[in-house]
C-alpha cells in the first residue's frame, strides 16, 4: 500500500484525508491518506521518519509551508519562486519539494482568464498564500497591475521585492488595506482577492475591507477561505453583482495536482466535490468548521 499524509500543527480540522481517500476509493487504488500533527521543532525529524516508513508523498499546511524549503533536496521552479512547499515527494532518498497552491489558485481563475490579462488585480493580503497568488497571475495571466492591500505595509514590500524579478508584463504595488485610496481603486479593478483569514468561521461577521461595498458587476471575486462557503465579503460582491468563487476551488484544484504529481492520475473532481460540499455541509450545521 502507498502511503500519503498531511503536515501541520494543528491539524485536526484538514479535508485533504477525505479529499485524497474519497479519490483512491473511487479510483480503486491501494493508497491510504491520514493528517499528522507535527510541532514546528519536530519537522526535520519528522520528514526523516516518514523517508524513512516509505511514505510516497505529503502535503505540508500552516505552519510548515516555508520551513520545508530548506528540508527537501530538490525544488520545483514554482516552490522556490514562492518561497514555500505545500507538496514533497518522497522517493528512495530522495525528497522534492512543489507548491501546487499556484496551480490551484490558477485553475481557479481559468475560465476568467480574458478578465485578467492586462487588467488591475487587487490581491488582500501578503502571506504565503498571497504569494502563490501573485506568482500563479504573473506566471499564467500577466495582469497589467497587481495592487497588493496589507495590513503590514513591510510584509506587501517584502513580496513585491521577491516576485517582482518574476514579473514580465506585470506591475506590482502596494498600499494599506486601510487606506481610503483603496476605496478609489477599488473600481478599476477586474479581479479581488482575499487572501486573509478574516471572514473565516467562527468570525463570519467579518470582511477583510469592512462593510465598504465598491465591488461591481464586471468584477471576478475570490476568497480563499472555504469555511463558511459564502464568506461577508462575497456575499457583499455577490450583492453587487460580481461573479463569486469560494476557496474551495483551490482547495481541490491544490490537491488533484498533488494527486497528479504523485500517482499519475487525474483526481476525479467532479465525483469528489459533493463529497467535500457535504461535509462542509455538516460541519456547518454542528458550528464544528
Ligand atoms: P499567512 O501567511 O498567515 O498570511 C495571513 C495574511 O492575512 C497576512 O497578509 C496578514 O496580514 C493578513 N491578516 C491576518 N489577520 C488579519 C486581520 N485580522 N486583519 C487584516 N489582515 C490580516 O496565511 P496564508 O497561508 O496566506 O493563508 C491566508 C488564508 O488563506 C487563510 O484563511 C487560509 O486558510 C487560506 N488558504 C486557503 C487555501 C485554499 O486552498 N483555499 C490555501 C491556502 C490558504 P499581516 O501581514 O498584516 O499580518
């Protein structure tokens, strides 16, 4: 049997064992999945052990994505232009690191592809999602601007420097998210996104840019959080007619290409998506997210 996990502290909560077992039920492959709990201190033993236990494969989530940089012999293009793993593979001795964050996040905006290209992006936040995002739109759409809203103004700077050698055809800025020039661009922006933890369940109330409502209908709205499905600030984009996507693309697009990497195979998405609806779902309904 081939075994897979993910890494994260805590970990309890994570989807990806229903995600990866639901498509090794479903594809009668001989593949089991489990969610491992590792404390920052553990990690570099902990990649040893599962080497060292013939693991084929793992996801790595918060808090590891950026100190598994430095445990892997070998780097994909994207994982060091992102400065983060969310994907090792293990083979022999030998350990890669991916990041399928920028694949997942691409797949996600595909069918909006003609409203990116050479348009303005407002990307909220600077962590090491906001970075996949902003390699993943230089990478594949070249949007004129990417507008990148922190609360930290040091941390936006920090990306900018980072991916700007990346960025071809793309200019990159950024500004407070409390700034009320952020209002005044807002407007001109094709695509927004969050890439924040705040509107995520149980603070549902909440909404990266507050209650401020400049979205319209010729905009693409995403949100990375997936719990609650319908976070404050889509529902506000929805309001206005924007065209909404809930992270829970990402969070699947993510894993199928792991799945990819790792097996070969294509996720059967389609079949695993009402699973996933499902559960979040119930989740929903006992306030457990
Ligand atoms: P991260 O590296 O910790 O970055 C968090 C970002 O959010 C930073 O820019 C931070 O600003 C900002 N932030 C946090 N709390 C805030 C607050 N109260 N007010 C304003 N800004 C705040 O996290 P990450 O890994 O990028 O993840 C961000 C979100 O994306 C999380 O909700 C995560 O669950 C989600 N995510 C989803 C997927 C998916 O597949 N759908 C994948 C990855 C991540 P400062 O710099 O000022 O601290």
């Amino acid at each position: 049997m081939k075994r897979f996990g993910v890494i994260g502290h805590p970990i309890a909560h994570s989807l990806s064992p229903l995600l990866h077992n639901t498509a090794f039920s479903l594809l009668g492959l001989d593949c089991s999945y489990e969610a491992f709990d590792i404390d920052p201190a553990s990690l570099p033993a902990a990649i040893r052990e599962f080497k060292d236990q013939g693991f084929v494969g793992l996801n790595v989530t918060i808090p590891h994505k950026e100190s598994t940089l430095s445990l892997v012999d070998e780097l994909t293009d994207e994982a060091r232009a992102v400065g983060a793993v969310n994907t090792v593979t293990l083979s022999g001795s030998h350990v890669r690191g991916d990041n399928t964050d920028v694949y997942g996040v691409a797949a996600s905006l595909e069918q909006y592809r003609p409203e990116i290209r050479d348009r303005i992006v407002v990307l909220i936040g600077a962590g090491g999602s906001a970075r996949a995002i902003a390699y993943a739109l230089i990478d594949r759409f070249a949007p004129a601007e990417i507008v990148i809203a922190n609360r930290t103004q040091r941390r936006a700077q920090e990306l900018i420097a980072d991916i700007e050698p990346y960025a071809k055809e793309t200019s990159l800025r950024a500004i407070s998210v409390s700034d009320e020039n952020l209002d005044r661009l807002m407007p001109s922006a094709s695509v927004v996104i969050n890439a924040t933890p705040v509107g995520m369940f149980p603070l549902v109330d909440h909404s990266p840019i507050g209650d401020r409502t400049s979205f319209h209908s010729n905009q693409v709205v995403l949100d990375l959080i997936y719990t609650p499905l319908e976070t404050r600030f889509l529902s506000l984009a929805s309001k206005c007619g924007a065209r909404t996507i809930s992270g829970l693309e990402m969070f699947l697009h993510q894993g199928a290409r792991s799945f990819e990497i790792w097996l070969g195979r294509r996720m059967p998405l389609d079949q695993i998506r009402p699973v996933i609806l499902n559960q979040l779902h119930t989740r929903q309904t006992t306030a457990e997210p």
